[in-house]
C-alpha cells in the first residue's frame, strides 16, 4: 500500500521503517527536512504538504504531540483533510484529547473518509520492537481492513469502542501506570529513609505480589538514580492534563490521579520536564529537605 507517515521521533522513525519492511511504500511529510533524512536512500516520497501526502496515500499514520498539532494536521489549511477522499484513513497514534480526535474523525467522514484514534503504549522499546500495544476507537469495519497494518507496529491491538474511545483507554492506562511510578518512587523514598539498600528491596519486591514492569524498569532507574532514559516526563505531564481536564468535565473524581498531578506539577517547576518520569522521585526527597 501507499503508506503516509507523520512524527518521525523517537516513536515514529521506528514505526515508519516496520510499515517500509514489510513492504509498503511510504509516503513522508516533516516540518523539519532533517526528520526524513533517514530515509533519503529508500524509495519513500516527501511531500510538500499533509494534504499533499493525503492525495498519494490510501492511509496516513501519525504521531505528534499534543491535540493542537494533530488537529493542525489533519484540519489546518494544508491538512490531510484537503487531500482525503472517500475510503481514506487517516489513523493517529498520538496521544490527545477524547474531544480532539471525535472532531477529526466527524470531518473526515464527512468526506466519506475515515479515522481511526489509535494511541500506543509501551514505549521507545515497544516501538522498535514491533510489540505496542494499540487502543483503537473508531468503526470497527475500518480496523478489520487496516489491521495488517496495526499488526507491523504492534502485538495487541484492541478495538475499544467508537471514535474518542482508543484515547479514553489511553488516557486509563497513563493514570494507572505513572500512579505506579510514584507508588515506586515513595517506595524507593522510604527504603532510603530507612538506609536500606534499594537494589536489595527492589529485588525482593519483585518476586512478590507488588512485582510489576513499571517496578522492574523504573525501579531500576531509581535504584541506578539513571533519571535521562526512557520517556520525558513532561509527556506524561501532558497526558494527565488531558485526563484531569476530562475528569473535571465529567464530574468523575480521581484522587490517586489528582495527587499524582500535583507530584508531576512538582517535577515541571522544578525543572525536569526532560527528565524519566523515574525523576518522581527526586520530588520526595526535595520536599524531604525543605
């Protein structure tokens, strides 16, 4: 297939170069040229514009930021909306408001074109890996055609309900696992407090009840104090943002998540917005000192 491919980071260069080795051809726009460098010796095409991409492509893939860059993408002057037609796709794989994507999605089908939310977790490594696992709203008919597709990226892939729905699980599976990173973090705080060894209590954790991926991976950055690996917290920042704006439009409390906000709150004042999230910790033991 004609494949467009938005968001070449450190998610999406990966995720492009699986859809190229299986065989599709891709179809490529930046807003920075240096992005699409890796693929100056491949067949890939850039194009000057998304709606340009949308034109030459049967589907387009993207992952950006923040709900304003994907609905500048899909629906500014030079969108992919301007190059749909019926049949095409458009499917984002960003992490953004339930809201943003509903809007998306009801314009494209008013063109007779479609869009499937469809954010990831698992990170950098899950990326690389092929082994995402993608949280898909949208028709269900429009998954089945395109889940060949989904299949090259990633090793679960879940129809969740319609249109705003992958960016609902999303936005459950960033509450329950950053909640866990703080839960780790207190943990390994008051293990330090005690003088205890932290590889030794995180070792013996692990072959427990509370043993988990998020204890093993960031436990580990805490243990090493290694706070530049991984994702950058002010991502996760972001994305409690959109689950607290939603929570307060839905009148559906959250406490756990609301004291986990303040804690992320905590970590952008203090300056470590491209920290890991593991750098939760060094909150603690600031409020410690204070």
């Amino acid at each position: 297939m004609d494949v467009g491919f938005v968001g070449l980071g450190v998610m999406g260069l990966p995720m492009a170069r699986h859809l190229q080795r299986a065989g599709h051809r891709l179809h490529l726009w930046a807003r920075r040229p240096q992005s699409v460098a890796p693929f100056a010796d491949s067949d890939a095409v850039v194009h000057d514009s998304p709606a340009a991409l949308a034109a030459a492509t049967e589907v387009a893939f993207s992952v950006v930021t923040a709900s304003a860059d994907v609905e500048q993408l899909a629906l500014g002057a030079e969108g992919l909306i301007h190059g749909a037609r019926p049949g095409w796709v458009h499917v984002d794989m960003s992490t953004i408001a339930p809201a943003s994507a509903r809007r998306i999605a009801a314009a494209l089908e008013a063109r007779g074109a479609a869009m499937l939310d469809a954010p990831v977790s698992g990170g950098a490594q899950g990326a690389q890996d092929a082994t995402l696992a993608i949280m898909v709203g949208g028709r269900a008919n429009v998954l089945e055609r395109l889940r060949p597709l989904l299949a090259c990226l990633g090793r679960t892939i879940v129809h969740v309900g319609g249109s705003g729905a992958g960016q609902v699980a999303k936005a459950c599976n960033q509450m329950i696992m950053v909640a866990a990173i703080e839960a780790c973090a207190e943990a390994m705080h008051l293990a330090n407090a005690h003088g205890v060894d932290l590889a030794a209590v995180r070792s013996a954790l692990l072959g427990g009840s509370a043993a988990s991926r998020v204890l093993d991976v960031m436990g580990e950055r805490m243990v090493r104090r290694d706070f530049a690996a991984g994702i950058e917290s002010r991502l996760h920042h972001k994305d409690f943002g959109i689950l607290m704006d939603e929570a307060a439009r839905l009148g559906a409390p959250l406490p756990i998540a609301s004291q986990v906000w303040q804690q992320l709150n905590a970590l952008m004042a203090g300056g470590g917005g491209r920290d890991d999230t593991s750098a939760l910790l060094r909150v603690l033991e600031a409020a410690s000192r204070a």
